[in-house]
C-alpha cells in the first residue's frame, strides 16, 4: 500500500505543479503587449494570445486551424516560411526575424518575432512557440535616421553620400546603358549672399533644386554635393 500510496503523492504533486505552470503561462498571455503563437509543423495555428486582437485586429479563435502565411505580407511570406524551417532545424536555439505582418484592415505593419521549437517529453518536436511585437514605430525612426543621413538638410536632395552609394551601385551592374553625369554650378551666388543676405541664398538653393527635381526622369537623380 505505502508504495502506491507514495506514487499517488507523486503524481498528485506533479500535476499540481503543471496547473500552476499553465496558470501562469496563461495569465502571461492574456495580458502581454506581445502575440504568444503555438504554430505547428503544418504551418497552422494550435494556440493564439487574445493580445492579438488588441494588436491586429484578429479574433484569436477565428484563427485556430488556420495557415499562418495569411498574417503576413505576399511578399514577405518566402521569408517567414524559411526562417519557420531554421526554427525547426535550430532544435531548440531561438531564432529571430522580421517581416511585415498584415493586419485585420489590411494594412500592413512591422513585426519582431523570436521563435523557439517546442519538444514533447519523449524529444521530438511539437511545432514552434513564437512571440511576435509590432516593431512599426522602430522601423519609422530607423527610416527617418536613414533618409537624414542621406539628404541634404537644406534642399531635401540626396546627398554626398547618396550620390556616391548610387554610383557605385550603377557600377557593379555592369555595362547595361550609358549615363551621364552633369555638375552644375550657379554663377554669382556668392554675390546673392553678399547682397540679400544667406537665407535668401538658401532660397535660392531650395528652389533651383526643385526646378531640377521636376526637369529630370523618375530614374535620375539630382543631389547636392557641397
């Protein structure tokens, strides 16, 4: 008796601590700012955190049973669908990825998801957990930091660097075409500066740049050098 006894205890006791586990994974999921996924090796949906619909929009039951892909953006899915096989492969390691996700409206929005393949008790794999957050505002910045570096603060042409990042391009495409590189210069703008004064020469610099952004190709660039 006492051996069946101590099993029952065992037993009792483990359950207990997997309730408890659950309890908290549940309430972590429930009230996250991020989207807890349980995808299986198909593809498809097993689990979905509510924070999803707060996030994009999409009714977390509605999804059960349903491919992943049609979260994210077409031309991000190739994407998504490898990075979902490196999980897989990583046998545990997490792997990391962004991609642009699709929400309920259609729009579009900037995702960060860290994904981790998950193990039954006897090793093999049962699918992959993912934690997905909108990362939109950082891309916005990341993008602003990009153009700033990029463009003339005056004029809002590309800049030095642009100009250079674009020859070099052309460059490694090969000899397909012909091009054509024209610098220009204002004659007497130091004189306007001398005699109206500098922000009447920035006038100047911004409006000859728009006259030349509206004279060119969409596939030319004009940029500010100096």
């Amino acid at each position: 008796v006492l051996p069946v006894a101590a099993e029952l205890e065992v037993r009792k006791a483990l359950l207990r601590r997997v309730k408890e586990s659950e309890e908290r994974f549940r309430l972590l999921a429930e009230h996250s700012g991020d989207i807890l996924m349980h995808i299986g090796d198909d593809g498809r949906f097993r689990y979905v955190s509510p924070s999803i619909e707060t996030i994009a929009g999409h009714s977390p039951d509605h999804l059960l049973g349903r491919h992943s892909g049609r979260l994210v953006a077409p031309e991000h899915r190739d994407h998504v669908g490898a990075a979902h096989r490196q999980t897989v492969e990583a046998a545990g390691k997490t792997v990391t990825y962004e991609y642009l996700g699709m929400l309920r409206s259609g729009e579009p929005r900037w995702f960060e998801t860290h994904s981790r393949v998950l193990f039954d008790p006897d090793g093999s794999p049962n699918g992959v957990l993912s934690i997905a957050r909108d990362i939109s505002h950082r891309k916005a910045v990341e993008e602003q930091l990009r153009s700033a570096a990029n463009s003339d603060l005056l004029t809002g042409l590309p800049n030095r660097r642009a100009f250079e990042e674009r020859i070099a391009r052309r460059a490694r495409q090969g000899r397909q075409g012909r091009d054509c590189i024209a610098l220009l210069d204002l004659d007497r703008f130091k004189a306007v500066n001398d005699t109206y004064g500098h922000d009447a020469g920035d006038a100047v610099l911004k409006g000859f740049a728009e006259l030349l952004s509206r004279l060119v190709r969409p596939q030319d660039t004009v940029a500010r050098l100096g």
